[in-house]
C-alpha cells in the first residue's frame, strides 16, 4: 500500500495515481479513470478531476493508495 501525504486540502484523483508511480503520465491517468478501473472508497469513479482527502482509499490494478494528512 502506498501512502500519499497531502501538501493541501486535497489531491486530484489523477495526481494521486502519478503521486504513487501506478501510471506515467496524465494522458494514462485520465484513460484508465474512464474506462472505470479505478476504485475510490470501494466505488467506481470516472472522474480525473475528483478531489480526493485525508482518509480516502483508491484502489487500481491491485493497488492501494491511501491518502493521509
């Protein structure tokens, strides 16, 4: 499990899967976001842009992320 420490209030949703090394690069980011391979807290999301906080859990090819203070 990797662990992503905020500088702000949040971390984008495609930030984060390049914060963790599990994509190389936005254009990446954004194609498996939309073909709905990414979890966030156990549910699908579709969204690049989604604003992820402390305490958030996403979840991409066996992967787990977790999004701390």
């Amino acid at each position: 499990m990797a662990t992503i420490r905020l500088r702000d209030e949040y971390i984008k949703l495609g930030q984060a899967l390049k914060a963790a090394g599990l994509v190389e690069s936005g254009v990446e980011a954004k194609e498996v976001i939309q073909e709905g391979l990414v979890l966030v807290n156990g549910e699908t999301d579709t969204r690049r842009g989604r604003k992820l906080y402390a305490g958030d859990i996403v979840i991409f090819d066996g992967e787990e992320i977790r999004i701390a203070d």
